[in-house]
C-alpha cells in the first residue's frame, strides 16, 4: 500500500473507532443506561491536519460539520467495516421485531445492514422532533451533498416515509476513500454515457473560419467564465455554465471539436448515448437522463449530445397521454441544461429540427458546413500517413475541386486507398483506389460521380 493510502486507512480508523463509541453512546442514551456522556455531541471526533490525509482534506475541504460528518461516516461504514452497524439488528423484545426507529433496510446481496435517512435520524435527534426536524436539510437539492454528488437518499415509494431511502455515497466518493483514485464512470444503465477522447490536436482539424472563430469564444468561456461569474459577480444576473448547438451534414468535425475542446481545455467530454436514454416508456427518458447530470453536476464535464434530434425535437401537439408526457420530459430537458454549470454542446444535422424552446436558450448555435475546395484540400493534404507517397497523376487540387467531400467522407477515401496500397505491398496511393473511394462515399449518399 503506498504512503496516501495508508495514511488514509489510518485517519479512516480513527474516525471509525469515534463512530462505535458515538453508536454506543447513542443507545445507552436511548435505552436509560449507564453512560459517560449526557449527548452524542460529547464523544468528539478525531482531529485531523488536512494534509494527513485524503479523508482528512475532503473534511477540511468542505468545512464538513458534525451532523454531516456523521451521516458521511454512517454512509461509508457498509463499505469499509460493516459490522459496526449490527448493532441495529436487535430486536424490539415487546413486538419480536426491530427496532422501528433504527431505520435501514437490509440489501439485495449484502447481509449487513443498510442505514437509511432514519438511521441517521435516530442517531443524531435521538427521537427528538425538533432536533430530527434540523436533519432533513442534510438531503435538500441545494445542499452541497447533493450539488456535489457526494451523499443522497434513495427516492421511496409514494406514501413511503421519506426518510425511509436508503443512504448510499456516491461512486467518486468512495473511489477517493478507498483507492485514492476517481474512476470516471463507465458507460452502463445507470450511467448512459462514454467518455470520448481524441489523438488528434487543433491543427488537424479543418474548419470554416466563421466557424473556428465561434469555437475560440467557447473556449474563452471555459478558461474566463470562472472570472466572469465570480471575479465580476455576473453570477448572480446570467445562467451558470453554457450551451451550444453544433449544427450541419454528418463528417463535419462536430464531435472532433468537442473532443478538441475538452483535451485543450483539461475537461472530460461525456457523449450521451441516446439509444440507452429514450425511452417509450413514460418517465423513463427523465429517468435515464437524471442520472448523467446527476454525475456530471459541478464537475465542469463537457456533455455531448450527438444527433440530438431524437431527444431534443420539437415537441408534439397533445393527443394523448403519452404526448403530454413527452412534453413534460422535453419541459424537465430545459430546466436541468439551464441549470447544468458545466458545457453542454447538442450536436444536429438539422438545425429546424430542432425545438425552438431549446436553441432560444442556446449561447451560440454554430453551423459545421460542407468544407469549401480550399479547405477541402488541406483535408486531404493533412489526411495522409507521412508513410505513403502519393501516385504522380493525382492532382489534390483538382480532386477537392471537383469532389464535394465532407472531413469524415475525405477520411474514409483515404482509409480505403491506403489499405489497398497495402494489399499491393506498396505505399503509394493510386489514383484509380482514390476514385473508386470517392464513388463508394458519393453511392453512401444516393449520389453519382
């Protein structure tokens, strides 16, 4: 184990030690008997330097204060050293059950015991009403719990108790804790989005000059936007984060800049995948997309919604009820990227088809166009392995003249050459290979050369 872990380990110890006598306290307190101390808020917790420790520098970094301290530690125990909380397996002698008031719940694997937000109640109020009251806070959206994606309840059933979820902390947290690391999330049902990357650098992308000019105020905003916000107090008067609309022909270098904009800038570029988002169902693509802003929240994640037409439409006039319902998913859409404060691009072939109620709230909307010949060939000039030398009868002015080739199509005429080049063991592109490439992209497209 290398020093930052073991460091860790150690304060995390300590801290679960202070726990059990807290634990202990709390029902010597609750059930009359002998006890050193006339509150739980007498068994102080360890101090920690916040250099000590990766646990000790999240309590310094958040000012985390006692109640939260307590529900963060209840929270991490079922990971870490589960049996701390058997304790609340005994049983209430009067009705042979448990104990209402402990709360949790017992998991669909795990054989421990699960704290919900009325164990935390119990060991923090005791039963008293006024101080149980002061613990719900601990769950409001606005709290830095939930903000951060550190701590939430599980949501409960209608009628339920609402302190009756079970408290879970999230991925990222308990990574940090217990690895030293954050893994960013992989791509699944409960998480319906990948993390995209690129090789490539600003120089190889080819863009329209109206068009790179638009993508540099992006980026202006990624590294002045902090400033503007706090440093010039516009916080309080325009909208946290920003949003844009990538609009134009498929091949064009939409997710390329997003990609771009995230590696040039130190933010990670998230791709929503749209297939495991919509739903047929009602309330399920509401479902589906909370959980990506959920993960992404005060992160400063780039969230990149490609083809976002199947999500982002225009929205339908009201026939039924899962017309209404659609539109109330669209309407929930609009509140959670107002709010978002991190980089949302939405990326469309179309910009009409698009709902007006969403590009109206767009900072920019650039078009991604069809490259014009000179761009064209810088296309093909950039495209090529410096490996391969190119047949003397190809002329890349006179093709980008005469072709009309998105980035993408340009990039797969390319592939197809430079692989029968080496079919013939050599590394010279031929002129036929390149036209046969081109028609394949022109018959994609219902076109003829």
């Amino acid at each position: 184990m290398n020093e930052k872990l073991s460091n860790n380990a150690k304060d995390l110890n300590l801290e679960l030690e202070w726990f059990a006598r807290l634990l202990e306290t709390r029902m010597a307190l609750y059930f009359e008997k002998e006890c050193s101390y006339q509150s739980i808020y007498e068994v102080s917790p360890p101090e920690f330097a916040a250099e000590s420790s990766l646990y000790a520098g999240f309590l310094d970094h958040y000012s985390i204060t006692f109640e939260q301290r307590v529900a963060l530690v209840l929270t991490l125990i079922p990971h870490v050293k589960p049996q701390l909380l058997d304790l609340f397996f005994i049983r209430n002698s009067t009705y042979d059950r448990g104990f209402t008031e402990f709360g949790g719940q017992k998991g669909k694997t795990h054989s421990g015991f699960m704290p919900t937000g009325e164990t935390l109640l119990f060991l923090l109020s005791g039963g008293d009403l006024e101080l149980g009251l002061s613990v719900h806070s601990l769950f409001d959206r606005d709290h830095f719990f939930a903000k951060h994606n550190i701590l939430k309840m599980d949501p409960v059933a209608d009628g339920e108790p609402i302190m009756s979820g079970v408290l879970r902390l999230s991925e990222e947290v308990l990574d940090y804790f217990t690895s030293g690391t954050i893994r960013k999330p992989d791509l699944s049902i409960k998480f319906p989005a990948r993390h995209i990357t690129t090789d490539l650098e600003w120089g190889d992308l080819v863009l329209e000059q109206n068009t790179a000019h638009q993508i540099d105020e992006i980026r202006t905003w990624i590294e002045h936007g902090h400033v503007l916000m706090n440093g010039w107090g516009l916080g309080k008067k325009i909208r946290p984060g920003y949003r844009c609309l990538f609009y134009g022909p498929p091949g064009t270098g939409k997710s390329m800049t997003a990609c771009l904009l995230g590696k040039s800038t130190g933010k990670d570029v998230y791709r929503v995948d749209l297939s495991m988002v919509v739903s047929k169902y009602i309330g399920e693509t509401e479902k589906n997309l909370s959980r990506v802003f959920e993960q992404a929240e005060s992160k400063n994640w780039i969230l990149f919604f490609d083809e976002a037409d199947a999500l982002f439409g225009k929205r339908t006039g009201v026939k039924d009820a899962h017309d209404r319902y659609a539109n109330q998913e669209v309407s929930y859409l609009l509140q959670r990227i107002e709010i978002y404060d991190g980089i949302i691009i939405l990326a469309s072939n179309m910009k009409g088809n698009l709902d007006e109620a969403f590009t109206r709230r767009f900072e920019s909307i650039i078009p991604f166009p069809i490259p014009k010949s000179e761009e064209r060939r810088r296309l093909w000039e950039k495209g090529f392995s410096p490996k391969c030398v190119l047949e003397n009868k190809i002329n890349l002015e006179e093709i980008s003249s005469k072709y009309e080739l998105s980035g993408g199509s340009t990039m797969n005429v390319i592939r197809y050459s430079s692989l029968m080049a080496l079919r013939r063991n050599s590394n010279e592109i031929k002129l036929n290979d390149l036209e046969e490439g081109i028609k394949k992209e022109f018959q994609k497209e219902g076109k003829t050369i």
